[in-house]
C-alpha cells in the first residue's frame, strides 16, 4: 500500500509505531521477568552452553536436571540466540522483541492477503493488537507462547492462501507450521489443522469434499512427522516422559489454577474489551455517514472461528493460565478490524484532503524519544530489584555452575532458583551439605560452627562458606 506520508493513515501508523515501541520496547528490555519467563530463558542459555541436550534439556544440577514439561522446539530457538549473542539477560529480550515484530509482520501479510494491497490500513489490525493489556504482559515475560504464535499464525496464513488457491502447496507448508507449533507447546499447536473446515462453513466456495481433502492434507503432515519422530529412540523417550508428566499432570488436576472450566472465557471477553472499544470509538465517529465499503463478513467468520479453536479448548482442563489465550489474540483483532475497516476507510476519506504534517513529524520525534527512553531505562529492574542486585554480587563470589545449599523453607521459592541459574549459573540445594550457604538476610545463624559469613551488601540474603 502506498500511503501520502502527510495524511491520516499514515499518521495512525506512526501512532501504532510510538505505543509498540513505548509500551512493548519499554517493558520487554527492563530487566526482571515472571518466573516462567527465567525458567525458560535458563534451560535455553543451558542448552547453548552445551548443559544438556535437545532431547534432554537441563534447568539446574538440583530440578529438573532432566527437563521433559514442554517440547523442544522453542526453547532450542531461543538457545540459537545465546549461542549467537552471549548469555546476557538482554539475548532473551531481543527475542521476545523479534517474536512481536514477526507476530506483527504475519498479522499484516494475512490481513493483506484478505484485504488486498490497496487501502488495507494495515496499522488497524496492529494497534488493536498493541493494546490488549494480557499480551503486552505476554511479551515481556519469555513464554512459549511467543513462539508458538508465530508458528500457529504462520500455519494459518498458508492454510488460507492453500484453501482460497486449492494449492497443495501452501496446505502442507500449513501443515508443516502446525507440526513446528506442536513441537513447541505440544497439543496446544494443532488447532491449524481445523482451519479448511472453518473456511468452508465461513465462505462457502467449494464443496465439503474439497474442504474435507484439504483438512485431510493439513492434517497429514504433522501426524506423519510426528510418528517419523517417536520411531527415533530419544525421542521416543522425551515424549514418553512429556506424556506422562506434563499431559498426565495436566488432566489428572495434579497442575489446576482455576475452578472453573470457563475463567478463560472470561478472561478473553475481558481483554479484547480494549480492541473492540477502538472499534467502537471508530464507528461512533462515522456512524452518520454511509461508508462505500461493507465487512469482510466471510472473512470476520473465518478469522472469529479460528479465535474459538486456539481458546475454547483450553477449557477442557482446570489447568487455565491467562496467558494461553495470547496464541488466539491475532485472530480476533484480525475480525474485529475487519469489521472496523469501513468506519476506518469513512473517515480517513473524509479527512483526505487534510494534511497532518506537523502532527507527523511530532510522531516521529516522539518515536526516536521513545527509542532513547527504552535504551536508558533498560538497566532498571521492573521486579525483583533486590534480588538481581543480591546475584550481582553473589555471582562475584562463587564460580559459574557450583551449588548453593539453602534451608528446606526456601526450596519452594521457585523463583530463587530460576533467577540464580539464569543470572549466575548457580544451582541450590536443601538436601546436602555444599561449600556455600544462603540463608534468609533475618534468618537464623546456621547450625553447623565451619559457615562464615561473606560480607558483602547483600538486601534479600545472608551468604556463608565453610571455612
């Protein structure tokens, strides 16, 4: 699409420029993550540091020496960045910064590929995105969803232009996407393979038969990939045990968050109120006039029933974590701009012969002070600031790959042992003696005589060595 670069399409896309780089750049690279984030971001740096294997992954020397809870797709990407850029905490910021801008680019090649490359406003679905408060909170935290979302949404996009083209062709690269998305998340990854049969009942174009072989073809391909992969015996292996501890954990209550099969759903209605009310603000500003567009109605169908199928079926377990619904989240920003588009286009030809060139280059120079803001501000914590400034001198202290012990109260504090593998290669440990302790900063003096205090300014913690 050519856009006039002093008119309001072009401003609203330097507007969605300034909130994705304030609110995502600002969040992602100031250190200090949830704790799934820093589990994933050790196993990942392990890996790249030659600590494990891709079929046995390791988080510490002390749990989960031998790590079968997820696939190992994701997590061998994220080690190609580590083994590229170093093992510092900014290696896995830069890639959930690449996830959102390879999430952004497929949103806007799908929504292309149904809009068309005149006046596709290609901003909208983009800012609907941008603000949906559960994904901002997503992207900054290093979850498998990053990647499984780029992968799903890929698989989506091939499987549209496979079913609108009758291509084999883009079918199996679907198919071969939806296989990616399993070998990152497991079952969670599949819901592609429903996609042709979704597009037939919104579209209609063909007959169930073609819709059916096309589902068929889709599905063929990662069910042969992965019956290729569990006839190799690590494979094999891993899968046995992902089954049987995570898969088994998960539907047998033994990792419910929720008591309520229908959280979720509530959570998705909660957090697209955000897109939804832009869309509203859109209409509410045109609605008098008559615009010369009408919705993809097909096309909102589509993209609505592909929402539904990578978030309805998380709500077959009590194993409900919001951040599940991420994967869905394209989907139906995808709808909702659609059916904003032609409030969007009335407006946007009401103004045409405006120009906005100093609102513009506002932008812009906003922009480049958001840049400068995100780069200075990413030395400071966003959580666990005393912490990662009690590890910062630790790490000084003790030599990469040693283990800690620590009191049996402090060996459930899962977080303690992300942040001290992650940021200083440091297992703990509550069942053996070790050359060093860590006790809590107004705990106890510890029990056996050879422990001498380290004095260093430490906020959180108390470190000994046996002397």
């Amino acid at each position: 699409m050519y856009v006039k670069k002093h008119d309001l399409s072009w401003t609203f896309g330097l507007l969605t420029t300034l909130l994705f780089i304030s609110a995502y750049g600002y969040t992602i690279f100031t250190d200090g993550m949830f704790f799934d984030g820093v589990f994933y971001a050790a196993i990942a740096n392990n890996l790249a540091n030659g600590i494990g294997t891709f079929w046995e992954m390791q988080y510490t020397t002390t749990l989960h020496a031998s790590f079968h809870e997820q696939p190992p797709l994701a997590l061998f990407l994220q080690s190609l960045f580590f083994r590229l850029l170093g093992d510092s905490i900014y290696v896995e910021r830069l890639y959930c910064f690449v996830c959102a801008l390879l999430m952004i680019w497929l949103m806007i090649r799908t929504w292309i590929e149904v809009v068309g490359k005149e006046n596709n406003y290609a901003w909208l679905p983009v800012i609907l995105w941008v603000i949906i408060p559960l994904n901002l909170w997503t992207y900054q935290n290093n979850l498998i969803e990053l990647t499984l979302g780029i992968l799903d949404l890929a698989a989506i996009f091939f499987i549209l232009k496979g079913c609108r083209q009758n291509s084999w062709t883009w079918l199996l690269l679907g198919g071969l996407f939806t296989f990616l998305a399993f070998f990152s998340k497991g079952l969670q990854g599949l819901f592609p393979i429903v996609a042709p049969f979704i597009y037939w009942i919104a579209y209609r174009s063909q007959n169930f038969t073609k819709s059916w072989l096309q589902m068929m073809i889709v599905t063929a391909v990662p069910v042969v990939l992965i019956g290729m992969l569990y006839m190799y015996p690590p494979a094999h292996q891993f899968f046995d045990a992902y089954i049987e501890r995570r898969l088994g954990g998960t539907f047998n209550h033994l990792q419910d968050t929720t008591k309520s099969h229908f959280y979720l759903l509530y959570k998705l209605g909660l957090e697209l109120l955000a897109p939804i009310g832009l869309s509203f603000i859109f209409w509410s500003i045109s609605r008098k006039q008559i615009p010369n567009t009408r919705p993809e109605i097909k096309a909102v169908l589509f993209f609505t029933g592909i929402g539904l199928t990578a978030s309805l079926p998380l709500m077959v377990t009590l194993e409900q974590r919001p951040f599940y619904l991420a994967t869905s989240f394209p989907y139906f920003v995808l709808a909702i701009g659609l059916l904003a588009l032609p409030y969007v286009h009335a407006i946007l030809v009401k103004l045409k012969d405006n120009k906005f060139t100093v609102l513009n280059y506002t932008l812009t120079g906003l922009i480049i002070v958001a840049v400068a803001f995100v780069a200075l501000s990413a030395k400071n914590p966003k959580r666990e600031h005393a912490l990662i400034s009690d590890l910062s001198y630790i790490r000084k202290e003790i030599p990469k790959r040693s283990i800690i012990s620590i009191p049996t109260e402090m060996d459930t504090r899962w977080s303690l042992h992300a942040y001290f593998m992650r940021y200083a290669n440091i297992s703990l440990d509550a069942r053996h003696k070790h050359p060093y302790l860590l006790m809590p900063l107004e705990g106890p003096t510890p029990i056996d005589s050879c422990y001498k205090q380290i004095q260093i300014p430490l906020q959180k913690f108390a470190l000994y060595k046996c002397e």
